[in-house]
C-alpha cells in the first residue's frame, strides 16, 4: 500500500474473500485500504469499504466514515457527502467536528448554501461546536451561490457572537463577504466592510485587498480596484500575484493595455514571485514584442515563467495566408 498500488491491495483483498483457507480480512485491513483511497479521487470506492466493515461484522468508527465522507468531498460529490453524514447517525456512529467541517467544505465548492445552512442546526443537535473556519464554509457556500446578503447576515451574527465564542469572524470570514458584494459591484458596501474590519480590530492584510481587487476587476469597477491597489501600498502591504493577476486579466479581457503596461512595470519591480497566469495575461494584453521588452527591460527576461509566456506566445496558430494580426489597440 505504501507503495501507492492500491489495484493489487484490492486483489489481494479480494482473494481474502475468495479463498478457503480460512482467512478473512478484518477492519483494521479494510481501513488500510480505506485510508489509502482517502487521497485519490476514488471516493465511491473508499465509501464501498465502509459497507464491507459491516459485512465482516466490524462496527466501522467514526475514522472511518470521516474518510468516506471527505472521499465524496474530494470529488466534488457533496450530496453523497451529506448521504455518509445521515448514515453515520444511522450506524450510531456520532459524527464528529471533522465530520460536520467535511461536509461544509463540500456544500461550499458546489455553491450549496441551503444545505450548508441546515448542517449549522445538524451541528447543534449533536452538541457539535463549530469553530470559525467552519462557519468560514457556509459564508463560502453563499457567495458562491452569490447570496451576499445571507453571507452579510451570518458574518453579523458571527459578530455578535451568536454563533458562539469560538465562531467569532477572522481575516478570512470578512474577505469571504467582502469578495462577494466586490463581485456584484457593490463598491460602497466592499469598503464599508473594511471599515468595519478596522473597527473590531481585524487586520485588513493582503488577503482582504486581494478579495476586494478581484471583486472589482471581475465586475468591470477597474478604477476602484486600482484606487485600493494604491490604498494597498499606501498601507505598507506587499502586492501579490494575486493582487495583479485580477487586474492584469481584466485589462486583457477589455482591451486596457496602457494600464496593463503600467500594472505589468509596477509588478515587476515589486519583486514578488512571478506567475504563470500574470505574464500571460499581461503578453496577452500587450503583445509579445513589447512583453519581452518590458521584461529585457526589468532584467527578468531569463526568468523560468517570462520564457514559459513567449513559448506560449510561439506556439499560437499563425495568421492566414492575406490576414496580419493587428497589435493590440491602445486604450485609457
């Protein structure tokens, strides 16, 4: 098994059943199996051992459905997940705070916020206390399912410490909320959340900059996101590349490239790690004739992804035969 060859593992078990030699395999050999499944994408596979447990007459424990539930969250099967929760009560197994928080991360990937609302009441009838990176999963799952003004609602509530001491709103939570009205263009009420944040003593890092930037490039608002990537440096933060990544995206899919020009200078003399997604989107934006000259220009053009984003630039399909590729039009 530490080999990773978990296909002859379930031979090998297979033949445990299979043969009359009296050997039967016991929980503690399918929870090896279960446990090595766990981080592969074969959810439905670990879930199946579970049922074997029981078929050899061993009581599975809360370990175990644990690692069949966050086998269905790995896989993006949240219904299944929350099928394993039921069980588990079923088995008489008592779910645990691993159990619930697994659950919540897969109902937050789909956008399930309902769901992830009702495991909050699940949680209180078992006498579970949910922590705050928990109920960081249910803010998810409602921006996701682009509800700001639950997500709004429970980050107060988290506030006033209805939720419990333990739930109470970290950088993360405020971010969460903040991306979420950012994305809807709802300016005054990303900034006003920020305030707040200042106000109960709640760091606003670079984390929180960054959500607010996305929010505001995806959502076209490029002079807000600008204005607080000033606010940013003005604060003593260091920009990130998921601080440029946004704008340096947005500028590509509306044609920006003298700010993107700008914002690619001012990234590459910040000194932060370059990414993949950053210098395509800026040669993307700009042109690849005058990406390699910023970056000859900035001294990183031997850098591994600067070479990475002209490769890709030389492999994209000629022109056809009569047609030129236009360079890209300047705009403010």
């Amino acid at each position: 098994m530490r080999a990773g060859r978990v296909a002859e593992a379930e031979e090998l078990l297979q033949s445990m059943y299979d043969d009359d030699d009296g050997v039967r395999p016991d929980a503690a050999t399918l929870s090896i199996l279960q446990q090595q499944l766990t981080g592969t994408s074969s959810g439905p596979r670990s879930a199946e051992w579970v049922g074997a447990m029981r078929e050899v007459c061993a009581q599975p424990d809360v370990s175990s459905f644990n690692r069949a539930v966050s086998c269905c969250a790995r896989v993006q099967l949240p219904e299944l997940a929350l099928a394993w929760l039921e069980m588990m009560g079923s088995a008489g197994v008592a779910p645990n705070l691993a159990s619930f928080s697994l659950v919540l991360s897969a109902c937050a990937k789909a956008g399930m916020a309902r769901q992830a609302t009702a495991l909050l009441g699940t949680a209180r009838a078992h006498a579970i206390a949910l922590d705050t990176a928990a109920l960081n999963l249910v803010l998810e799952a409602h921006s996701r399912a682009e509800q700001p003004l639950q997500a709004a609602a429970l980050l107060r509530r988290m506030e006033r410490g209805e939720e419990g001491e333990k739930c109470r709103p970290d950088g993360g939570s405020y971010a969460i909320v903040i991306l979420c009205l950012a994305q809807r263009g709802e300016v005054s009420g990303a900034l006003a959340l920020m305030e707040r944040m200042r106000g109960a003593n709640v760091e606003v890092d670079v984390g929180c900059y960054n959500a607010a930037i996305r929010g505001f490039a995806a959502s076209g608002k490029m002079s807000d996101a600008s204005q607080l990537l000033s606010q940013l440096l003005r604060d003593g933060l260091r920009p990130d590349e998921y601080t440029f990544g946004p704008l340096l995206d947005a500028c590509r899919r509306t044609g920006k490239t003298r700010l993107a020009l700008a914002l690619g200078r001012q990234m590459l003399l910040a000194d932060i790690p370059l990414s993949t997604f950053c210098l395509s989107s800026l040669r993307r934006c700009i042109g690849a004739t005058q990406f390699e000259e910023l970056c000859r220009e900035q001294g990183v053009i031997e850098h591994p992804a600067v070479k990475q984003a002209v490769k890709q630039a030389l492999r994209r399909p000629p022109a056809r035969q009569g047609q030129q590729r236009r360079a890209p039009r300047v705009r403010g």
